[in-house]
DNA sequence: TTTGTCCAATTGTCCTGACAAAAAATCTGT
DNA sequence: ACAGATTTTTTGTCAGGACAATTGGACAAA
C-alpha cells in the first residue's frame, strides 16, 4: 500500500537532507495526508526515488520513530502510529508553551533578589564557591487570569539580570539569548494544596489544588544553570507528555 | 584528558556491537569511573581501539546522548553530563516502579466489569463497534499504605482479564505476558483535592492533595491498547523525569 | 484442516570511505 | 603583547554496499 509522498529535496540548503526528509514526512502525517496506520514505501524505494541513500532515509525515520510518529518492524515495514502526537515535553518554558498557544502571557515579578546562594541552591547548581545567585519570585498570567507562581534561582556568572528584563521577558528567552544553549533538564510534577499566600496571588481558594514542579536546568557546557520550584492552578494547567518506548 | 575505558565486546554475543559498547560507556559513568565532566576518547580513536567502524560507535553515542547521559559538541569532543541521569520516564507501570525501588507491592481490586465500551472511552482507545472493554478500578498500596487509585479501560479483544489474575499481577505485566509490545503513551498529569470517596480509601484526608494521571496507551501495531484514570497521593507520589533537548 | 517449510520483502546491523563545519589551538605580522 | 589568520582536531553529514534477522504469505505434506 506504499503511498507515493512526495517531498522536495533541496540540496543546497543548509538544513540536512535527513531533517528535510523528516520534516516533509512529518508534515503529511500532520496535515493527513499519510493518515494514521498508513504504511510508508520501503525504505530502499524512497531513497531512490529521492535520490539519497539508504542512511540517511534511515536516520529520517529513525527520528521520526524516536518522536513517537512512526513504528517500524522488522519484515513488515514503516507505519504511521498517529496523526495527534503531542511533541514530546519539550525543553520549554511556560512563557513558550503559553505563546504557541496563542494566549497573552504576562508576568508581574513579586521579588527579586542578588545573594550568596543559600546551601541548599549551591548543592543543586553545583556552584562553585564564589558564584553568587539571583533569586526572584514571578506571577504569570494567561490573559488575565493568574496561572502560576514561579521561584527561580539563576547562577549570577552567566548573565545578568535585573527587574526591568525579568518583567519584560520570560527567563528562558533571556538566557538563550546570553548564548546559553539548554540541554538537558531534572524535572520532578507532584501536587500539593494552596496555602494562604498563593492562593491570594494566585486567586484561588485555600486548599485548592496545585500542581507542583520543580526542575534543574543544564546547558550544553555541564553548567547547572538555573533551577525553580513552580505551583500552577491545577484547574488551569496540566503536563502532557508523549511517552516512547525505546 | 581522554580516559582510556576498557571495553569489552563480545562479537559472537547476539546483542548488536553499538548496544554492547553503549553499555559499557553507561556502566563507567554509573559506576563512577567516568565522572560528570571528563571528555571521551574521539570517536576514531576509539572506534580503532575497539576494533569497531566509526559509525558502530556514533551510534552507541547517539543512545546515550538521547538518554541525556553525554553530550557532544563539534570541534571539541563528547563529555559526560551527568551521573545521577534517572532513565528517561519510561512507559512502565506503577508495579514495575515500584518493585525497582523495593517496595512491595499489594493490589486490591475494588471493582470489575466486562462491558461495551461508553461512547468517550470508545473514542479514547478508537475502538470497532464491535468490541468490548474490561472496567476495573485497583487501589495499590506500597509496604502496606495506600498509595494509589487507578480506574482502567482495556480492549476485550487482546487478552483475557478476571479478577484472579489482577489481584496478582500488574496490569501491564499481564499484556505484556498476551504478546503486547507497547510503544508509546499519551499521559497528562495535573492535580486535585481528595474527594470522601477517594480520601477513604487511599486513607487520607478529604481535600487533601492527590496527584492526577491520565493514559491512553499503544502497541507496536498501532491500537490503544489500554486507558485509565490514576490518582496518587501527593505526598506519597511524584512523577520524575529527565527532559532532553533534541 | 492443520502443520511445517521455504521464499520474498523489509528493516536491522555493520563496514569503508569521503568531505563539511565548528571550535580550539597555533602561528604570524605588527 | 595583541589581533588576526591559519592549521588542527573533532564531530556532523552523506554515500554505497553487504549480509543478518524477522515477518508474513505461499505452498506442500500429513
């Protein structure tokens, strides 16, 4: 049943030609036009007909399958899994998450401070001695409405940051463009009930539930670079992941 | 600063040249013998070294970089992020996570049916007209406290359930046992206070913190296989998670 | 009908080789 | 001593080929 697909492929891109590849063959498993169970032309077919080698359809599909959008077997063939596949919790900050989808997102910051970092902060951004922290705490609201209620720790050595930037921008977007290039992030989501503070700051009722997410950020040096315990109104956000089994 | 990291490789073993040698790279930063920081040998030397192709080695590394264990940069070479990596949250049961950390599990089942699918689950898991869903809620308990409620759908039309074999087995064991190979999951997770019901049997408070779970799971040949509805208690339950940029 | 065997299709693994691109280290001219 | 250019090191991309392993179907035998 091997579909035709057409994808364009051009060589003098700067974008590789597996990621064109797999771009093209997400795109029409995204758009539906290789719909779900859908079984892709053997892997040898494609790339003669593209005119690339065999490796590097391969490595196409080979990220594709990592993203949860195809499923391959051996003897059988490629299959698309499904149309509707959630990104895989990506390495984002809300700020991101809110913007894609199309809400207002603002921020008010609530307290900011420059300090020595306390033992604990020290021990889970492994800071050297002399590096110092900006600690600060944010309100961020979706269109108005008040969403999550943000403490963050950043290592001061990296970039510097001040109540104007931090009201302006989302943390992420200001570190990014100080050059920081995030790899990697610890990340732990459990529950927890508003107490009297955040549930005037968030405005909820007491006892409501929250959800609770703490994270450990690392860049692509090894640096730690910045960590946070978050609460969102659980009546208004929850994680969504796609799950894949390697 | 390479190290030299002695590796064996088993040529006649059935289990593929890259896999072995991710293996043994992983093992010497579990082990400590590769600490967070230290850079590798280049991938030339040591694919010479192992008498292996460069490929056979990038490939060993593209593992453990997606598991968030390494990181390479152009130019510079491939360092080790990190040690205490926790696997990539896994498509695994509460059981299984339990029974790794040494806990004992105990499961009781609180209710089940053999019924035709309600419209939203039959939605959920995509299911024929034709086919029916087991519907059964389990309340799991670790080292004798409860620690879990968990309302489950799953397709009739794969593997026979009664009441015997889930009070004795995991739910995903007992699939795995029928030939399911899962791939992938579609998971959300928020929160939410304790209702009477719930705050009884999990032997807690009524508005104390539950932490939510939704999954809709599937198999290698692309049917949902199984969906439910978990909540854990917050201060007993915590979802963790390494994210990798990719 | 059922069981077993073989064959074709398809992905999985592994190899060799080549050049490009980025980063770091070194050299050079002032 | 410094700035800029050059070289070296290292990973990134791509090609082509070979054989192995698994699956599913067709066919033959019981």
């Amino acid at each position: 049943m091997s579909t035709p697909l057409s994808i364009k492929i051009d060589r003098s891109s700067p974008i590789p030609l597996y990621h064109q590849v797999a771009q093209g063959i997400e795109g029409a498993i995204r758009d539906g036009s290789l719909a779900s169970g859908t079984r892709l032309e053997n892997e040898i077919e494609l790339a003669q007909r593209l005119r690339l080698s065999r490796p590097t359809i391969r490595k196409a599909m080979d990220d594709l399958v990592q993203s949860g959008l195809l499923v391959r077997k051996r003897g059988v063939g490629t299959q698309v899994v499904s149309s509707q596949i959630r990104r895989h919790l990506e390495l984002s900050s809300l700020n991101d998450d809110l913007e894609r989808a199309g809400k207002k997102p603002s921020t008010s910051l609530l307290s900011f401070e420059h300090i020595p970092a306390p033992t604990e902060i020290q021990e889970l951004l492994s800071l050297p001695k002399d590096v110092s922290v900006y600690h600060f705490t944010r309100l961020r609201s979706a269109s108005g409405s008040p969403l999550a209620l943000m403490e963050n720790w950043v290592r001061d050595d990296i970039v510097e940051l001040d109540e104007k930037s931090l009201q302006a921008h989302g943390l992420y977007e200001l570190l990014r463009e100080a050059g920081v290039n995030f790899r990697l992030a610890q990340q732990r989501i459990g529950a927890t009930t508003a107490d009297d503070i955040q549930a005037k700051a968030l405005d909820t009722a007491a006892g409501s539930a929250l959800v609770t997410m703490q994270r450990t950020a690392v860049d692509d040096t090894g640096r730690n670079v910045e960590t946070g315990a978050h609460v969102y109104r659980a009546d208004a956000y929850s994680f969504e992941m796609t799950l894949v089994q390697r």
